[in-house]
C-alpha cells in the first residue's frame, strides 16, 4: 500500500507524520497547552510514536506558562488543524472576564509575542490571528469551549445535573464534540452522564447517541493527575492518553518569571 510520509520539526528533531490510507488515519487531538513546553515535546513524543496521521489542536496553546512562542512555534509545525482558544484570543486583543493571575500572564505573554522581530515573530501573530473558533468536519465538531459558546463557555463534569443547558449544547451538535477548556478529560453522554478515563478504561466507542468528548490539558491538566492529558480518534474509538513530563522543569521557569503566579507552577505538581 502506498504511503503518504510527512516531515515537519520540533525541538531540532524530525516529527514524521504517517499515512497509509484514508481508512486507517488515526487522529491525535490536543488541547491546553498554555505555554507549557515541557508537556508539549513529551506529548507530541508520544504521538510520534503511534503512527499518528493529523493533529487537531483545540486552542488555548499559550497564557499560565512560561514558554508561548516555543509553544506556538511546534504547534505551527505539528498541528495541521488549529483553534482559538479564549487565551490566545486576550493576548490578541485584551483579557475579558480573566482573575488577576490569568490577566498578568496574558500581559506578560502579550509582551514575548511583541518582543519579537522579524518573519519569524510575524508568522506567530499571523498564526493567532488566523485561527477559527470552530471545525466542522461532517459527524465531528471541535471547538475549545463548547458547542454553543466555542470560546468561552466551560462544560463541567457537575454540568450533567444542569439538564436546562446541557439540552441545549447537545441540540447544537449533530453527533459527536470534541473539546477541552476545562482542564478535565471524559465523555459527556446525551442521557447526562459523565465519564472519566478511568471509568471507562481509557477507552471510549462512539455510536448512535451523541457524545461530548473533553480531551483534558497537555500542561495544565485539572483532574488530580499531574500528567498531560489528550486522546487519539481511531475511527470511531476515543483513546484517552496520559503522559508524564517534568512539571518541575516548567514550575522552576514560572518562578523565575517576576510577571507569572508561582501558583501557575505549583499546581502542576497536583494537576490542578
């Protein structure tokens, strides 16, 4: 069989993206990041090595962290699909609705972004600046938020008792939402139940009845796991990963940051 061999590069290393046919395309789908690139090379790492053919990214790459350009550099190169996410959007624009901590971090991450000078920092703002709030791809919808506000709206797992607004996000979706913006990963179920990873054995089968999938945080993660979180769609089967990295490495960075909340780099030990 005929394979399609794509070479893109990060962190000074070839990251090679394989396809050997469109039945047997296998998608990595991330979410989260916020700057936080010892969590990112430790998850694409993962994902090389698993035959993975596209990348989505369902927005919020930088804010919290101490890394944002690295960050949307590899994201760049990686990810063949992009969205906003309500962090991107305030470093573009300005933070609304943000605590004072977040609201820093957007100033400070805002200021990296405009240190920059030349192609390579055009390309970076170009890149935000570019990025939809929603991908529609026939039976599968992604966006950062949720399927009624793709930005800003948070689904939590205690949303299933809120029968009023879950309805309402389920009629908006006409199967299957992947998502993240939560930190936490699992499946929302149309009969309101919520299922974590470990519930359902990291593994979850997409079938008649619609499905919300949260993918959780690659360096944030929000559940009590300190790992990065994100799934791998392989035809209509949801893979929840989990991925190890040195949080100490990122929390170290954020307290040398004057502008960053050490809380940003503490939490990470607690994956809250």
């Amino acid at each position: 069989m005929m394979q399609c061999l794509n070479l893109l590069w990060f962190g000074g290393q070839p990251f090679l993206l394989e396809t050997s046919s469109k039945e047997s395309v296998l998608r990595a789908i991330i979410s989260d990041i916020h700057a936080n690139l010892e969590a990112l090379e430790a998850v694409l790492a993962d994902i090389r090595g698993q035959n993975i053919s596209e990348i989505y990214c369902l927005g919020d790459i930088i804010g919290y962290g101490p890394n944002p350009c690295e960050c949307i550099d590899l994201v760049m190169a990686a990810c063949g699909h992009c969205l906003l996410g309500n962090h991107d959007q305030a470093a573009l624009f300005d933070p609304e609705g943000f605590n004072a901590t977040a609201e820093r971090a957007v100033f400070w991450t805002r200021k990296m972004l405009e240190a920059g000078t030349g192609p390579v920092s055009e390309k970076r703002w170009d890149f935000l600046g570019e990025l939809p709030r929603v991908i529609n791809e026939s039976q599968f919808l992604f966006v950062h938020g949720s399927a009624r506000n793709p930005l800003n709206e948070y689904v939590f797992p205690e949303d299933i008792f809120n029968q009023k607004k879950m309805e309402k996000i389920f009629s908006l979706v006409e199967k299957y939402c992947f998502q993240g913006h939560t930190h936490i990963p699992g499946v929302f179920t149309e009969d309101l139940n919520f299922l974590s990873p470990e519930e359902i054995d990291c593994k979850y089968e997409l079938g008649a009845k619609k499905v919300l999938v949260n993918v959780g945080s690659v360096g944030q993660p929000r559940n009590g796991d300190n790992r990065s979180s994100y799934v791998v769609l392989d035809g209509n089967t949801v893979h929840f990963r989990q991925v190890a990295y040195d949080f100490s490495k990122t929390a170290k960075k954020i307290s040398e940051i004057a502008d960053l909340d050490d809380f940003l780099g503490e939490r990470l030990a607690d994956g809250r």
